[in-house]
C-alpha cells in the first residue's frame, strides 16, 4: 500500500533535507518480506547451523547493526543498498532478541508478545509527542529517523513474538500462519483504499504483520517435514533470498524508482493539502 504525506517539510529544512527512506512501492513491500524471512532463517543458521550459539549470534549481530546504523545516520539521503541491508540486519536482531528471552531466559511468549507491544505503542506515541507525525516522508531529521528505526526494531521483535505464539503455542502451524497473516494484511490494504484508513495506520499495521508474514514462511520452507515444514534447510533459503533482494535492490539503485525527495512529498503535500 502507498502511505500518503501527511505533513510539510519546515522552511528551514526545505530544499535542504532528503528524504532518508524509500517511496513505498510494490518493491519496499516485497523486499521487506523477503529481508524479514531472512531475518528468521539467518538466525537460525547463525545460532544452530554454523554452530554460533544464540548468545555469540546476538553479539555479532548487534555489533554488525549499530556499525550500519552510524553510516545511516552519516549518510544525507536514501542509498538503497544501505537502507536494506540495515533492514535485513534489524530483522535478525529482532528475532534473537525474542529469541533470547524464551530460550536462554525462559520468558513465554505470550508475555514477550504484550511487552514488545506496549514498547512499541510507547515509542510511537513518543515519537508523535515530539515530532507531531509518523509518517515515513517526514524521514529528514536524525531524530525523526532514531524514532524511525527503533519502531522497526520492535516491529520486529514484536512480530517474531507474535508469530512464534500463534505458529507454535497454538498450534495453529506454519501454514495456516501463514494465510492467517496473509489475510490481515489483504484486510488492511481494503481498509485502506475501500473505507480510506489512514495511510500512515494502514502502513505501520501491515508492516508489523510483514513480520510473522515473513516469519512462517521461513519456518514453513526451512523446518523439517515433521515439524509441519518443507525440509528445504536454512542455507538455501538464505542464498535465493539473497540473490532476490541483491537483484531488486539493483534495480532500485539503478532505475531510482523509489526515491522520495524532498521536492516530490513537498508537491504531493501541497496538492493533498489543497485538495482537502
């Protein structure tokens, strides 16, 4: 779905700041499931394939992720191969950190899935508190993007959790998860051009269910048959997610069909405002 501006860029950054994210596009949405099913799958073959252990993955992971971040955050506009591969990064720390908690902490996902949520209801009204707006093209200042990047965070966290409680505690399995998740994010996308949900709470709804979305379908190409998986393995998996998400963030980088810029939400903004 496409989230609409919903706020004009200050006249002291006008002109001046690029946007830091991409447009949202059929793209942005394939290659955010895509990176979140690495996300599952890559943890998993850094903790139990290659023999990490979950405690040495989260290290290096976390390390790899506030390394990209400081380059986000030095660079002054969206550069397609950083964005996703920060993305992909994020997803794998979100994982280990639900992971960490169930597994090396005992904590039962039911209690992971509302912490994480009351964390991240917390930061988006946090976020609206300060900056008056979540929209992803107000994305120009370095705290707007600190807001922006720790919502993904515990999207992430958040949708691991969830998707582990309803795929395993209830049984419901890896794919009847999936066309669950499915289905709600078919619902919002309706909600949004049936009945006009607001873009911005339809984009950040679909992009937390994106999460066990991507989720269960690793799960359900990765685990054993007799777990109610495919059996493909997690080194597969990962390499042809890969090569799909390096041959389509190429093809961003060279088309620069997803480049948001400031002159583009500024006119988009005007007209919207005009038209209301």
């Amino acid at each position: 779905m496409h989230q609409s501006p919903v706020d004009s860029p200050s006249p002291s950054t006008a002109g001046l700041a690029l946007s830091k994210v991409p447009e949202v596009t059929i793209f942005f949405w394939v290659i955010k499931i895509l990176a979140t099913t690495v996300g599952e799958t890559a943890a998993d073959y850094l903790n139990m394939t290659l023999g990490f252990g979950l405690t040495n993955t989260t290290i290096v992971t976390v390390a790899i992720l506030v390394v990209s971040l400081a380059g986000q955050f030095a660079v002054r506009r969206y550069i397609p191969v950083l964005y996703w591969w920060i993305v992909v990064v994020i997803s794998v720390t979100g994982t280990l950190i639900t992971d960490n908690l169930t597994d090396n902490l005992g904590v039962p996902l039911i209690a992971t899935t509302i912490a994480f949520a009351a964390v991240l209801i917390a930061v988006f009204t946090a976020w609206y508190v300060v900056e008056g707006t979540l929209s992803i093209h107000s994305i120009r200042t370095p705290r707007r993007e600190a807001f922006y990047w720790l919502a993904i965070l515990f999207t992430f966290a958040l949708g691991t959790a969830a998707g582990d409680l309803i795929a395993e505690k209830f049984a419901l399995g890896y794919t009847w998860s999936l066309v669950l998740f499915a289905a709600v994010i078919g619902a919002i996308t309706l909600s949004h051009y049936g009945v006009r949900l607001n873009a911005v709470v339809a984009f950040w709804a679909a992009y937390i269910i994106t999460r066990p979305l991507g989720a269960s379908l690793g799960d359900l190409l990765t685990q054993p048959t007799d777990a109610g998986g495919l059996g493909l393995g997690t080194t597969g998996v990962n390499i042809a997610f890969f090569v799909v998400i390096i041959a389509l963030v190429a093809y961003l980088t060279a088309t620069k069909v997803d480049r948001l810029e400031q002159g583009d939400a500024s006119t988009r903004t005007i007209r919207e405002a005009a038209t209301s």
